[in-house]
C-alpha cells in the first residue's frame, strides 16, 4: 500500500495574515522566555560561585544583543519546525509548514525559511493582500491550517483506496 504523503494546497488552507502575526508574536515571548530562563540560570549558577554566565551576559553590547538574539531565535524555529513543522505560535493558532507539494517540508527549506526571517524588511512582504512571505517564497514553504490540511491528507488517502483490493 502506497503511504499518502502530500496533498495540492489550497487557497482555502493558507493563513490570514493575523494568525501570521499572532504565529510571530507567541514565537517573540518564547525566545523572551527563554533568556529569562537563561538569566535565571545564571543567577543560580551565580549564587554557586560560578559568575562567568551572568558577567558574559553583562558585557553585552547593542550588537552582541542583536547577534546573539538572532541565533537563539533562528535556531530556536529552525529545531521545533524540523521536527514537527510547527513552532510554539503555529501550536496554539493551529497552523503547519508544509512545502509547496504538501508534504513535510526538508531541513534544508527550513533553515532558509528562518535565515530569510534574519532580514528587518522581511515583514514587509505580508503588506499585501498574498498571505505568503518571502521566507515562504524562498524556501518553498507555506503555512496553512492543520486541520484543513489534515483533512485533505485523510481525503486523498481516502480517495486513494479505492479500487484497492482487500488482503
């Protein structure tokens, strides 16, 4: 039996961009989240005696900031995404990336995906009235509705059985 692995997207499956927005916003307060866990980390680690995290954390300039923030965001989207094609935002809004034939994205697109993200006028593509943003344009992506999608994965699968015949 043949395994079902993509499906034509839709125009009815893609994403408004406020679900787009609200998907970059939770993604925003994880990474916050994660240096505050960072910092608390390196409070501990300095009530241990042990100050070389919280002093390396003090001597950050404007651009080490920037730098390292940017790391731990592209890395932090690339890890979750190559997994489950989905960061923390797609979680909660119920959205998926997924390649342009409707299968799991490569780790490969994924990684353009997020290094696209790195430049500041990015966002800008999502001004008009296409749902799709240069990092999706350029890695080949989209990011649809998981259950829409779902359901289409479960039609064609349908659909794909029959005629089969019965072991």
């Amino acid at each position: 039996m043949e395994t079902v692995t993509g499906v034509a997207i839709s125009p009815a499956m893609l994403v408004p961009w406020y679900k787009r927005l609200l998907n970059f916003v939770i993604d925003i307060l994880v990474v916050c989240l994660i240096f505050i866990i960072l910092g608390a980390i390196a409070g501990i680690l300095s009530l241990f005696g042990y100050n070389g995290f919280a002093l390396w954390f003090d001597k950050w300039d404007g651009l080490t900031d920037r730098l390292v923030t940017t790391l731990v965001m592209v890395t932090y989207l690339f890890l979750i995404e190559v997994f489950t094609q989905r960061s923390v935002g797609k979680f909660i809004t119920g959205t998926i990336v997924v390649s342009e034939d409707g299968t799991k994205p490569e780790a490969r697109s994924i990684m353009i995906r997020n290094l696209c993200r790195i430049l500041s006028f990015e966002a800008l593509s999502f001004l008009g009235s296409n749902p799709r943003g240069w990092h999706d344009s350029a890695s080949g992506t989209y990011v649809v509705d998981a259950k829409k999608y779902k359901e289409a994965l479960e039609s064609r699968q349908s659909f794909d059985q029959i005629g089969l015949e019965q072991n």
